[in-house]
C-alpha cells in the first residue's frame, strides 16, 4: 500500500513546515506481526523507594518495531484525537525507516514539548486510534518520548532564536505548558516576550504538580534553559495583579496573554473540614516537589504519609499522584475513594470509538498499592484537633434526571468509618486567580473562566487568554494546543498576519 502525505522538508523558525509530496510505504502489516509493547516500568519494590521516573530505558529497536504497527491509515483519526493535530503516521513512519531526526522534526512542527506530553498525556491519540477498534493501539506516547529524548542525546534540539525582532512586546502570565508554548511560539516569530511566573520556579503545574516520578524536572528545566537561549525573559517570583500592578503591565507591553491555569481547588465543606491533617492535593504534591528542588521546609509545616493512614478523596489523575506519592513516603495504607461509580472495564454501547474510553483505568501508583472504592460520599470528618476517623455512606446510582444528570441516593444502613491520619482532597478544580482578572477587568463566563471570543481575545483589547484559565480545567497537551493556538492569534493581532501554524480546531472531546 502506497500513500502520498505532504510532509515536510524544512523545519523553520515559528515551528511550521513547508509541503512536500514524497511517497511512503511504512511496515504494511506491521499491526500483525507485532503485539503492543510498552516501555517496562521498574518494579514496585524498587521504584517506591526513589523519586525518578518509573519507565525503563526503551530499546531504538523496540521503539521501531512499535512504529511498524501504525496502519497508514486513509483516515488517520489519530489526527484528530490529539488536540495538537500531530501528524502521528508521518513520524511512526520516519520512526520505523531509521530517519528519527526528520521524524522530531515533524513532532516538533506540531508540538513544542513532546517531552511533556510523551510522560504525562493520557494518549487521546491511542483512543482514536484505528486499530482501537478491536485491537490494541499504537504506543504513541511512547514513541514521542523516545523521539524527543533521543533528539536531545544527540544533540538535535536546539535553540532557535529569531532571525529578525519584530519590536513588539508581550507579557505572559503563567508559566505552566500553555504559558511555555505561547511564549515559545511569540519569540520565535519575533516578539520580545516576558514571561511571569508568580513562584520561583518556572514550569507551573509541570514545576510543581505533577510528582517528580511521572515527571522529572530537569526535563522541564532543560526547556526552560532552550527558551533562554531563543530570547524568552523569564520573570519568575513576581505575582501580577499584586507586585506588578495590572496598569503597569499594560501600560509596558503591546499584548498580554494570561495563562495562569485553574489553580482554585474544589473544597469539601462538611462537617469537621477545618481539623489538621486535612489538605487540598496540591498543597501536599507541591510541597513534596519543592523538598525534591532543595528548599527548607521547617519540619512541624510538612505534610507527610510516612506511618500514617492515608484517605484520598478523588480517582482522578491528581488522586493518583497523591497516591504514589503517598507510597514513597511510606504510608502504611492509602484508600482512594470516588463518588462517582466504578467504571466499566470495557467500552460501553454509548461511548464508540473513536471517542474518549470512559472505562477503568489502572496508574503506576495503582500499581505500587492501596485500596480503590467507588461510589462513596463523605459525610464528615472527625477528631480531637487532628483528623482521625472519616465517616462516609455509599451511593446507588440511577439513570439521569429531568437535567441529564445521573442520578444518586444514600444507600440506607451503609453508612461506615475508616481511620485515618491524613485525608487528601483531590477533587478538581475550579478556575484561575479572581485577584488577577478584577485586576484587569477582563470579563468571566459563568463557570468562572476567562470570556473570550475564537481568537482568544478577552473583552480587553489586546488582552488574550489560554489554557485552564480560559476553558476549565483540563490536560497539558489541551493546554499546548491552546498556548501555541493563542500565540497565533496574538501574533496577527499585533502584526496583520502571521506565519505562526494554528493548533487542530476541534479535536474529538474527551
């Protein structure tokens, strides 16, 4: 089978790529010969007891074998499960002809930190994959990982510094996936661009959230150092709205683009809220995050799991890094409840593909241990000063009310307690800093998120948003797709025209 793409030649300065029709012809039945194979992770016993990420080194060979598996499909829906609209076959291709230079060239085109998304992305890609249909999908995130981790080992991934300066100014607030990838985007095209980070360190979320064992730092920091090196001023420590004043920062730049995430966390006000030993998730993956980077955190401030009974209140990818995270610690046992019930293991008749699986799903920290139950609410928590016991009811869940919402009821004599030391509340999260929007009068929808209309302008001209900020909550690779898509249109606004590529418009919801 024979197919002609138009992939690209020359890789330039804003990340876009000029066409060129080449034919291929990939592994053919490569979907048959070989199974899926994902990187090893280490063993349990041995990953709780450090801080490194769990994966083993993946063979090249390994590597291509799985890229042979990609079908060369005449409909990639790949494509259009990622947000980023990575031209997934184009680089399994090159990946599976030895060409792993062009193939990260062709990554890169679409994507600015594959070495975030290939660690921490639930793979919407490998769900709309073809071969998900009745097979196991192609091991995309995996290939991305060893792709770019191999472009930096030989010294492919450089910095690429504009050749020409536009004079132009812009301001970006956050520092997290979608603040890098705006800001990436922005110098490249010629920008002079700031971007503020209210903490000191630079990474946002991927700094600070996401535990040193899914991610590990200096795979951020290396960006950050590559982004220096093209020009980004990095400003981190200062909190706009509060130490730079809103007037100020419009006042010293052409255009702002505000993407300082959904940092407000979703509280649990019921009875017994207020004991010590009950934290918000953040609170305890920051702080273990910023004891990995060195800072002193005196003793009696530290929220530890070590010998404690751990309650997670959440299933959720926060819940399950607080749960691994817990493991290391040395939690003597950890429960992770949800209210919601448990997920069916298989697709059900109202979820085909290539949509989003909502089924079971099963994490390294799932793993290393602890106790998951489901369709279980909180009804209070107990103790003298600190926390001890937590005393909760399960639910039966019924078909949707009169609003499409499922319905739910307290199943009568279930009610139980567990003891517990420390409870975790990993229950999502509600929006970005109110202190910073009031500040510069950009107007909110009603979920609390940053209004803006399709070219991710506020209601205050040359004010943009992207992100969790501006659309709730969500995934780094969402938050890439919305940084590098607002940088276009923050880039026109400023100049008329742009040559800055769009992200894919409207990829399958998840």
């Amino acid at each position: 089978m024979l197919r002609l793409t138009a992939v690209m030649a020359q890789h330039d300065n804003h990340g876009a790529l000029s066409s060129q029709l080449v034919i291929h012809m990939g592994k053919v039945l490569g979907f048959k010969e070989f199974d899926r194979q994902a990187p090893e992770r280490e063993p349990v016993a041995t990953r709780v007891k450090h801080w490194q990420e769990v994966y083993v080194q993946w063979p090249q060979a390994k590597a291509r074998d799985q890229a042979a598996r990609c079908m060369d499909c005449a409909v990639p829906f790949c494509h259009t499960g990622c947000p980023l609209g990575n031209l997934i076959p184009d680089f399994n291709d090159l990946v599976y002809r030895g060409k792993w230079q062009r193939a990260l060239e062709v990554l890169h085109s679409t994507n600015n930190f594959p070495d975030f998304t290939g660690r921490v992305c639930p793979a919407p890609c490998e769900a709309a994959c073809v071969l998900n249909i009745n097979q196991d999908p192609v091991t995309i995130e995996y290939i991305e990982k060893a792709l770019v981790d191999r472009g930096w080992d030989e010294g492919w991934i450089t910095p690429q510094p504009p050749a020409v300066r536009t004079g132009k100014k812009v301001a970006v607030v956050g520092s997290g996936p979608a603040g890098m990838a705006a800001a990436q985007q922005l110098n490249r095209a010629g920008h002079t661009v700031t971007l503020f980070e209210r903490d000191c360190h630079i990474g946002g979320l991927l700094a600070l959230g996401i535990p040193e064992f899914k991610l590990e730092k200096a795979v951020v920091q290396r960006r950050v150092a590559q982004m220096e090196a093209e020009g980004v001023i990095f400003k981190p420590g200062v909190n706009v709205g509060k130490d730079l004043p809103a007037d100020e920062l419009r006042a010293s730049f052409d255009a702002v683009c505000l993407t300082g995430g959904a940092t407000q966390p979703r509280d649990l006000p019921i009875p017994g809220r207020n004991l010590k030993g009950v934290h918000f998730a953040m609170e305890f993956l920051t702080q273990q995050n910023r004891l990995l980077a060195g800072e002193h955190i005196p003793p009696a401030q530290r929220i530890s799991a070590q010998g404690k009974r751990v309650v997670i209140l959440g299933g959720g990818d926060t819940g399950a890094d607080c749960l691994g995270t817990a493991h290391r610690q040395g939690a003597e046992v950890v429960y992770q409840y949800e209210l919601l019930p448990e997920p069916p293991t298989v697709r059900r008749a109202d979820n085909p593909w290539p949509y989003w699986p909502l089924i079971l799903r099963t994490s390294a920290a799932h793993e290393e241990g602890g106790v998951r139950d489901y369709s279980i609410s909180t009804k209070s928590f107990a103790g003298n000063g600190r926390v001890e016991k937590l005393n909760a009811v399960r639910l039966e869940w019924g078909p949707p009310d009169a609003s499409g919402r499922p319905s739910m009821k307290e199943i009568p004599g279930s009610e139980f307690t567990v003891g517990c030391d420390l409870v975790l509340l990993a229950l999502g999260f509600l929006g970005g800093e109110q202190y910073l929007t009031k500040a510069l009068g950009v107007e909110l929808d009603n979920r609390g998120n940053i209004k803006t209309g399709p070219d991710h302008m506020t209601s205050v001209p040359g004010v943009f948003s992207a992100g969790d900020m501006r659309r709730g909550q969500s995934l780094v690779v969402w938050a890439l797709a919305e940084g590098r898509e607002a940088a276009h249109h923050v880039d026109k606004w400023l100049m008329g025209s742009t040559k800055l590529p769009r992200s894919l418009p409207g990829a399958l919801p998840r």
